[in-house]
C-alpha cells in the first residue's frame, strides 16, 4: 500500500489539490472561452463526450429507479454539465500551457489554489455527511 491509501491527511491534501487545479482550470477556461469565443477542443470532440456521458448518465438514472424520461432528462442534464466543464477545463489548460499564467500572476494563481483548496475540503465534508445518512 502507498502512502496516499494509509495517511488521512495525505489522502485530504491529495484530493483537495486535485480538485482544486480541476476548479482552477475551469475557471480559466470559462474566462479564455468567453473572451476568445472558441475552444481548443473540436466540435467532435466534445459531442463524443456528451455521448458517451449521455448514455452512462442515463442508465445511471434509471438503474436508481428514474422512469425513462426521468433518465433521458438526467443524462441530458448531467451530460451537459461534464462536457462543459471538461471543455473548459482543456480551454484552462491550453490557455496555461501557453503563457496566460505569466499574464495572471503567481501570486494571484496561489492564491485561487488556496481558495479552491479550502473550498474543495468543504464540498468533500458536505458530500460524506449527505452522502453518509443515505448509503450508511
């Protein structure tokens, strides 16, 4: 077993940076999207994703007792929401990649990493603590 599967605290700080460069991503690409009005990723691309997310989604939804139009919705929904922010999240990266840091600055960078850090443990506790009275 790694370190990671036995130290709790080393699990809360690994899952919450992830999650916060995943946030910080997001948020770069939705800003680089809304000022350049295109995306690194081709138009294929992103239907594959919502496809792919469409149909799991919507088995998902129905395995859980949705009726099928309850689930078409669902995975519409949720299909939806992971393509756009896969979406922005590459937009996030290709606009890091090339030097769009430099133009925000590291302190400003830190700074959204701490924010989405903090913010990413609270989402956490929130989820175990909904997620604990109905699974438990």
């Amino acid at each position: 077993m790694g370190i990671l599967s036995e130290n709790p605290f080393a699990q809360a700080i690994a899952i919450s940076t992830s999650m916060a460069l995943f946030m910080i991503g997001i948020a770069m690409g939705i800003m680089t999207m809304l000022s350049t009005k295109s995306t690194p990723l081709p138009f294929a691309v992103m239907l594959l994703i919502f496809a792919v997310i469409f149909i799991a989604a919507s088995v998902f939804f129905e395995d859980r007792g949705a009726d099928h139009v309850g689930s078409l919705i669902g995975g519409g929904i949720a299909a939806f929401a992971v393509t756009f922010a896969v979406t922005a999240f590459f937009t996030g990266m290709s606009f890091a990649v090339q030097g769009g840091i430099k133009d925000i600055g590291w302190e400003r960078m830190v700074s959204a990493l701490a924010i989405c850090m903090i913010a990413s443990m609270l989402i956490i506790k929130a989820a175990k603590h909904k997620l604990h009275g109905q699974y438990l």
